[in-house]
C-alpha cells in the first residue's frame, strides 16, 4: 500500500508563484511513476503532469507547458510540482497520484492509477 500526502496549496495571485509537494510512503520510491492531476468546481478531473518512476522522464498538459515542472526528489521521497505564471483558470484541488511502474514510461489517464492523495486547494485570484 501506497500513502501519498500533499502540501503546498493556498491563495495566490495570478502570475503569482506556488510549489506542491506530495510525500510518499509504503513502497520503494523509485518504483512508482507519479502525477499530479486536477479538477475544478463541476468539472472532470484532469491531466497535469506526469513523471516516471526512475529515469526522469515527463509529460504535460498543454495548458501547463512552459509555466509547470514537476521533479522528484528521491532524498525526500517527494514528487514536486513547481507552478509558475499562475492564471485564474489554474484554480482547483490538485491531487498527487502514483502506481507501480517497472518501466520508464509516464502516464496520463487518471484510470492508469493506482494510489492518491486527498488533495490540495490551489486558488489564484485575478
């Protein structure tokens, strides 16, 4: 069993910055493949980012790229995500999730998910 707790959600600005952290716990840390994801108020929850479990591979929405990167940090057995250039449209909870990965491939459907957290509240203000 996989625990992964986030932190690092609040009330920002627009172009304001903010950094996300998930810790996780329960398994070998480099054998999960890890994502943030998001859903907003009434609607679906959707892609963020995505890395891989060893070789540090990543993936994007497209509505991030260039102003998101997400890294992990294998000391900590934390998975970062680093939000830059925030916009009005970034609001909503931000989840962290993981499963187990022998391989160094990303993934980015919610179904490919094994494991994930409770959530963090990311609000940015116009």
């Amino acid at each position: 069993q996989v625990q992964l707790v986030e932190s690092g959600g609040g009330l920002v600005q627009a172009g304001d910055s903010l950094r996300l952290s998930c810790a996780a716990s329960g398994r070998a840390f480099s054998s999960l493949a890890m994502a943030w994801f998001r859903q907003a108020p009434g609607k679906e929850r959707d892609f963020v980012a995505a890395i891989s479990s060893f070789v540090g591979r990543t993936n994007y929405a497209d509505s991030v790229k260039g102003r998101f990167t997400i890294s992990k940090d294998f000391a900590k057995n934390t998975v970062n995500l680093q939000m830059n250039t925030l916009k009005p449209e970034d609001t909503a909870v931000y989840y962290c999730a993981a499963v187990v990965s022998s391989g160094g491939g990303t993934f980015s459907l919610s179904s490919e998910y094994t494991y994930w957290g409770q959530g963090t509240q990311v609000t940015v203000s116009s």
